[in-house]
C-alpha cells in the first residue's frame, strides 16, 4: 500500500464515521419525537413536540458497488401427494419395463417421478414379502441395493 492510499482510505474512513455519526443523530431525533408524541397522546404533561425531522444530506462519495450475490437455490416443487397404494401399483406395473437386476434408479425412471425413499423401501419390502423381488445384492455406501425379479405374478392392489 502507498501512502496516497493510505491517506486515500483514511479520508474515505472519516467521511463514513461522519455520516454514520449523522443517521444515528437523525435516528434519535426521530425516536425521541415519536416518544414525545405518544405521551402527548397519552395525556402526559405539557411536552413540547418538535417539528419533524429533516434529514440533512450529507456530503460524501458514492460507494462502489457491492458484489452481487448469487440467487438463491430455487427448491422444486413439492411432489403430489399420491393415493394409498399409488406408488406401489405403479411399481407393480413398471416391473415388466424393468431390467431382471435393478435397483431404486431403474425403478424410478420406469415410473416417471421419484418417490419418497421410505415409501419406496417399504413398496419393496411388500414386493418382497409377497415372493415378487429378492434382494440381489444389499446397497453400501454410495452403492445401492439391486434387486431380482423372482417370476411370481403381483396384482396391482385394489383402492
């Protein structure tokens, strides 16, 4: 840093004290004659209620401007809240379109949307208790869980 601007940001810090000095004054008058004004209302002594505050322009630099921030994430949509035993008809009726080993990202893509991952694991937990999957190979990790097609014929449930 050269001497110049040092001098440079010292001024500018100076002049930001002033005018920082100057809003925290014109905050007070504002506060107070807002005080004064309530217990006036109130039927509080004679009080003596001063004009209304004119801020008074203060000289300085315009300050640079600020980075922009980037906008925020836009959050999809919350999903449809599906009927009971939707999702899982919808499984039952995309097992055919699936390969014979799949797992949870073969299934979703047969279904066109992606479930919850509880509804999900419990709709594969019923497939596999009525003999309809098998789990292939449990997930870890970053892998997940494949499943088998065993053969035996679903039904889609009745609503």
């Amino acid at each position: 840093m050269t001497h110049d601007e040092y001098e440079h940001r010292k001024r500018r810090l100076e002049e930001e004290l002033r005018a920082g000095i100057a809003l925290l004054e014109t905050a007070f008058r504002h506060q107070l004659r807002a005080l004064e004004l309530v217990w006036a209302a109130t039927g509080g002594d004679e009080v003596e209620i001063p004009p209304p505050v004119v801020a008074l322009p203060v000289a300085r630099k315009p300050l640079p401007a600020a980075p922009s921030l980037p906008a925020p994430p836009v959050t999809p949509p919350q999903p449809a809240r599906r009927g009971a035993w939707e999702l899982f008809d919808d499984v039952v009726t995309a097992l055919p379109e699936i390969p014979d080993v799949f797992d949870r990202n073969d299934v979703c893509r047969a279904i066109g949307y992606e479930p919850d991952r509880g509804s999900l694991y419990r709709t594969f937990q019923e497939l596999i208790g009525e003999g309809a999957i098998a789990v292939e190979r449990r997930g870890t990790g970053k892998l997940p869980t494949r499943y088998k097609k065993t053969g035996a014929s679903t039904t889609p449930a009745a609503v």
